[in-house]
C-alpha cells in the first residue's frame, strides 16, 4: 500500500490553489477516508486520556470534535496529527499507519501536508507577520522572495494585510490568530488540525476568524479537524464527533 508522501516538499500555489482541475485531483475524491483513528488508547501516567477513541476524517470536510474540558479531545487531535504517539490503535493517513513513521517522518508529514492553528496562534515572537507566514515555506527550503510572496497572498486572503511589517505582539489577538491561519494555509495543506482557534477571541472576532478559515480550507479543498467546546464554532463544520470519558461518539449516527 502507497503511504503519504512525507518527503517535506511544499506544493502549494498560494490562496488560489484549490480553483483548477489538478488542485483539486490532489486532495482525492470529496468524502472520502483520508485520516482514520481506530481504537486509541493513551494514557499519562495513571490517567487515561484516551480509551478506545476511533474516527474517519473524509477529504475536504469540516469536522467538529466536541467534548468537555479534560474529555481527551485534544490528546485525540494530537494523536491524529501525529504528535502523539497513541499506546495502542492506529492512525491510517491514506492508508499508510502513521505509528509506525519516524520522528524525521512524522516531521516531514506535518511541515508539508499538515497545518496547525492553536488556541493562542503561537506565532514566533521574533519575527513579523509576514515572517511568521513564510516561515513553514522557508523550512521547506522555498526562497525567501517566492515564501514572502505566498504569505503576503495568504495575508490577504485572509484581510490582515496591514499586519504584514509587524511583530505579533504589535497585533490584536484577532489580527493574530488570522495570521497563524494564513500560516497554517500556507503550504497547501491536506488537513488542518484547528483546537480551540477561537478561545482567546471573542464572539465577533471569533465568527470572523472562522469565516476565514473554513472559507479558505474549502477553497483549497483542505479537510479540518476543529476541537472546541462551543456549540457556535461546531456549527461551522460538516459532521460532528463528540468526545466523552475518551471514547467518540458520532452526533451524525446518533441522529
């Protein structure tokens, strides 16, 4: 069986990636399996944070994990991602056991075909916007010019163009956590991992940071796994999964 490749190499286009033809035959055939969890188990110490958690992620859909403080969904997400190792079940990406991958493998698979959007955006302090954007490019080993010019798209696309020159922390928390998606975007990614992306937001600027990035991962036919305990949040997705004692349940079944 064909795994993912995981040689690191950015394909992405910029913002329009997903408007042709070949764009789209690149991220498979709308709904179907592309990441599947089956009986997860981890635990820390003595606490079990998973205990039998299994889901599919189809291609190109918006999937909301639900579930209370401490249910385990971000350990689920993790997992999912890539970096957490489970203590036992597996995650399939398009086939290939991602448990099985090296550390240098699992690396690469998250620089070039994973994006990540934390709930408090952990954008390099150091550097600007644009920097920040252009960094998952350059760690591909894309030039500088040719990165910035995909991220000031990506800063765009995602309407914080202002932003661009300045360092995060010059930035309002909403300005912020639409660039970490512009940079989560970036690479042309298959699947977004999305946890919590609008805890530290709120209710307004939370709506627009969703808009964006469920409007962009559509765009780009990316899938995405959105954590979150908000009912409002979850009402942007597809389907919806719901965590509890670290087991899943899927609401779309139950109904």
């Amino acid at each position: 069986m064909t795994g993912p490749r995981v040689d690191g190499g950015a394909a992405a286009t910029g913002p329009r990636a997903g408007g042709g033809a070949t764009a789209a035959a690149d991220r498979g055939t709308p709904g179907e399996a592309l990441l599947v969890a089956e009986e997860l188990h981890r635990a820390f110490g003595p606490t079990p944070a998973l205990a039998g958690a299994s889901l599919t992620v189809r291609a190109g859909e918006v999937l909301a994990v639900l579930g209370p403080s401490g249910s385990g969904k971000s350990t689920l997400l993790h997992c999912l991602a890539g970096i957490v190792r489970p203590d036992s079940g597996r995650v399939l990406y398009q086939g290939a056991d991602l448990t099985t991958l090296s550390d240098r493998e699992l690396s690469a698979l998250r620089r070039g075909q994973f994006g990540f959007v934390f709930q408090f955006g952990q954008l390099v302090p150091e550097l600007t916007c644009l920097e920040n954007v252009a960094l998952p490019l350059r760690l591909e080993r894309v030039g500088r010019r040719e990165a910035e010019r995909r991220a000031a798209e990506w800063l765009d696309r995602l309407e914080v163009t202002e932003v661009a020159g300045k360092r995060p922390g010059e930035v309002s928390g909403g300005q912020g956590q639409r660039v970490a998606v512009a940079r989560a975007l970036v690479t042309g990614p298959r699947v977004i991992f999305a946890d919590e992306p609008t805890g530290a937001l709120d209710s307004l600027h939370g709506e627009r940071v969703m808009r964006l990035l469920t409007g962009a991962a559509r765009d780009t036919g990316a899938a995405v796994v959105l954590v979150t305990h908000e009912a409002r949040v979850a009402a942007y997705s597809d389907r919806e999964v719901v965590v509890r004692d670290g087991r899943t349940r899927s609401l779309e079944a139950a109904a």
